[in-house]
C-alpha cells in the first residue's frame, strides 16, 4: 500500500481543499495530511482564520483522510517530518507555489529519492481557495452597505 503525504493550511475548509484530498488518495492506499503550524503560517502566508488544532480536527473529518498531524514550526527544517510520516508520494495542490523539479531535488539531496512528488489537479470552481473566498465575502457584503 502506497503512503501519500499532503501538506496544506487548510484554513476555512472548502471544496477546494477536499478535491485536492481526494485526489491525494486516489495516489495511494494511506493519506497522510500535515496541516500547516500555525507560526508558519503566519510567517510564510497570513494570520490564519482558524487555530492549528481546529484545522486539524476539521481535516480529520474528511473522508479521504486517513492520518492528520500538525507540521512542525518553521524553525524545524521541513523534511523532518518525513521519517514520522514516510511517504511513498507527497501530493502537491495545483495552487501550491512549490516546484515538483525542486522538491525532488531537495529528497535526492537527503536521501529521500525514493519519494514521488505529484501535482493534481485543481478544481473548476471559481471559490477554490480560501482568499478568494474571503474576497468574494467581503465584495458582497460592501454591496449590501452600498
């Protein structure tokens, strides 16, 4: 059995994140998502909407999802939480700004070039992601004052 590892903030669930899950274990036979820290978050993208242990319980309720864990804080280099999870696959979004050609190159560097990196596919929605969200929101509650 396969193990895919999926790596996201997960911060206002929506349909956009249980496509990319879905496609994440339609990989393998064992999903694995690590839901952002949220340190990390804040340093590499936002202040999160939801806590870190929220959004990991929300993750834990998708059907696809068979493990959640919290990813390390971003003091901690990214590739130790490899050992714990141990992927055959890591499922990338097709809005995550990681380059597969990079991430490869950083696994062969450690000795994790055994591991396949993947991009899916995302979904035809014009609301897959949660700022986009927020923003249609936010647009159509202006509109409401107006």
């Amino acid at each position: 059995m396969k193990r895919v590892m999926a790596v996201g903030v997960f911060d206002l669930l929506h349909a956009g994140h249980l496509h990319y899950l879905e496609q994440a274990k339609a990989l393998g036979g064992h999903l694995t998502v690590v839901v952002a820290h949220d340190d990390t978050v804040r340093q590499r993208k936002h202040e999160p909407v939801t806590n870190q242990e929220f959004r990991r319980r929300m993750v834990a309720g998708l059907k696809p999802v068979d493990e959640v864990v919290v990813g390390n804080a971003p003091d901690v280099p990214i590739f130790d939480i490899l050992p714990t999870i141990n992927p055959d696959i890591i499922a990338l979004g097709y809005d995550q700004e990681h380059a597969e050609g990079s991430i490869r190159s950083a696994l062969a560097e450690r000795g994790y070039d055994g591991i396949d990196v993947v991009r899916v596919e995302g979904l035809s929605d014009d609301l897959d992601g949660t700022r986009k969200i927020i923003a249609r929101i936010l647009e159509r509650a202006k509109s409401k004052e107006a």
